[in-house]
C-alpha cells in the first residue's frame, strides 16, 4: 500500500546533499506531497502494516521522518490518506524501510 503525506518541515541538510545515491534529498521541499511505499521486507508480517506509516494518525498529527543515508536530511510530514497504489511523481515516491 502507498501513504501520502505533506511535507511540514525538513533541515537544511537534505539541500546539501550530493552524493550521487542521495541527491533526491535535494528536491524535497516544504508543503509539497510524497508517496510512500509499503512493502517487504518493511512491511510487519503479523499486522501487514510499516512501521512510520501514521494508521491511527488524524490529518492533523505531525508525524517525523528521517532518510535513509543521511540522518542528518529529517524533517516532520502530516498523513493525507492511505492508497493501494502510489500516484506521485517518480521523484516524490519513497519506500518505507
């Protein structure tokens, strides 16, 4: 399953990032919509569910996210719905790990 989310807040590392393996942290950016990915081998295989995923989240709750390969690159995002399939743009799709 996908998971949108609205970008509260991230640090200013992510835009310093320029490792070639990294450098999708540079497009974040405040108030823009990502997707991420539920699957193995993140998904519990006892509730189906990614740790990080906000279920029992409102729209309201502010929920952190830190990216893989940079701790330093985190920031805050709000849940806007939970979808079977992803529907945004390659360079805003995330896994959950």
């Amino acid at each position: 399953y996908c998971v949108e989310f609205r970008t509260e807040s991230l640090s200013h590392h992510c835009a310093l990032e320029n490792r070639p393996y990294a450098r999708w942290m540079q497009y974040l950016r405040e108030g823009h919509t990502v997707c991420v990915t539920c699957q193995p081998p993140a998904m519990n295989t006892d509730t189906q569910r990614c740790a990080g995923d906000g279920h029992n989240a409102d729209g309201g709750k502010i929920l952190h996210w830190e990216a893989i390969g940079n701790s330093q690159c985190q920031g805050t995002w709000k849940k806007i719905r939970q979808l079977e399939h992803c529907s945004c743009p390659l360079v805003h799709s995330f896994i959950f790990t």
